[in-house]
C-alpha cells in the first residue's frame, strides 16, 4: 500500500456494513479535495499544527476504514476521474454465479484475507509446479535431446532435398534439349518423306516398261543370231 502523500487522494469504496460492526465510526463531514489550496493560504504555524493533527485524523480514519472493509480502497490522483458504477448491476448479474462473488457479498468477507487465501493457494501452486519440473527433469533433458537430434535428422533432409532439387533442374534442362533435338528429327523425316514422294512420281514417269524392255532385248539377240 502506497503511504499518503499531498499529490494522491484516498477514496473508499462504500461498501454496505456487516450485521454488527466492531468499531465503524462515519466521518463526521467530507474531507474537501481541493483542501491542499486551503491550507496554501495559513500561516506556517496553523498550517503546520492543523496539517499534523489532520494526517492523524486520517491515519485513524485509514485504520478504521481498513479495520472494518479489510482495506478495500482505490487509490486516485490529481488526474484522475471520478469513478463510475455505470453497469454495475449488469455485471454482478452476469457474474451472479461466481462462488468468489457470492462468498463476498453473502458472508462479508474481508478483501484481505481473500487476497492472503488467494496468494497462499499461488504459493502452493508454485511450488508443485517447481517440484513437477525437478520430477520430469530427466524426462525434459531426453525430451532436449531427442528435439536435437531432430534437428540434425531435419538438416539432412534440408540438405538432401537441396542436392535433390539441383539434379531435376539438370535433368529438366536434358529433356529441353532432347525436345528441341526430337522437334529437329520430325522435321527432317517430314522433309525427308516429302522427298520421297515427289522422286517416286519422277521415277514412276522415267522407267521403261516391262515389254518395252523385253522387246529391247530380245531384238538384240534377234539381230545377232542372223
């Protein structure tokens, strides 16, 4: 808790008394927040007397506020706005069914013992966490080796599919040679077959026929018998 100082302002969430309050006293008149421009204006000697008598007016009002809430208080600034309670039954109803809720606003409990409950339970809560770690340590450091050893496995991998991946850009560049290679033989075999086609016609037209070569020979052998 911070201590009270000229610059904060203290303000009590008013909360509803108990069925029997041990020692509440209501202040007997508002405390003015703009008191510290007041007291500007008196002597030293009345502002120095009547400044401590008024701290201890407030420590006594502090304790007994904190006495009987169990220190429920908001602290504010010279800056700060005045709080707001828009909504406020809104949210109680929807949080109606909370056991920590209920639990305050039924058997008034005081803030700080929750607040002390509450940092016990974290307490604990701490320490079967650090006394978890020390049980699963082994498990943990063979957990850090195997993710290690993962990590090589993964790096060869990375590395083997690197090399994998350099050999298809060279075997994807062999087959856009072999494709422009095939593209160059189909032109040659249509080229070639055009060719053929028109030395066929020419042949066709320039051969003898049979008869008119059996007739050439067997004139010749005619003509050397006689």
């Amino acid at each position: 808790r911070r201590p009270l100082s000229s610059t904060h302002t203290h303000h009590y969430f008013p909360l509803p008394p108990p069925d029997h309050p041990p020692t509440y006293q209501p202040p007997r008149r508002p405390i003015s927040p703009h008191r510290h421009r007041y007291r500007r204006r008196r002597s030293s000697g009345s502002r120095s007397s009547r400044g401590t008598k008024n701290s201890c007016m407030a420590g006594v009002q502090e304790r007994q506020y904190e006495e009987f809430f169990g220190g429920f208080y908001f602290d504010e600034d010279a800056l700060s706005k005045d709080i707001s309670l828009d909504g406020l039954d809104k949210e109680l109803e929807e949080h109606k069914n909370y056991d920590v809720l209920i639990s305050i606003l039924t058997n008034g409990e005081k803030q700080r013992d929750m607040a002390t409950m509450v940092e016990g339970n974290l307490g604990h809560i701490e320490q079967d966490l650090i006394q978890d770690y020390i049980k699963d340590n082994d498990s943990l450091v063979l957990l850090h080796d195997q993710i290690h050893d993962c990590d090589i496995v993964l790096s060869q991998i990375g590395s083997l599919l690197s090399g994998f991946q350099v050999h298809i850009r060279s075997l994807s560049s062999e087959l856009r040679s072999l494709h422009e290679k095939s593209l160059d033989l189909g032109v040659r075999l249509k080229n070639r077959k055009l060719a053929e086609t028109k030395l066929a016609a020419f042949v066709e037209e320039i051969v003898a026929p049979p008869g008119l070569v059996n007739a050439i020979i067997d004139g010749e052998f005619l003509l050397a018998g006689k």
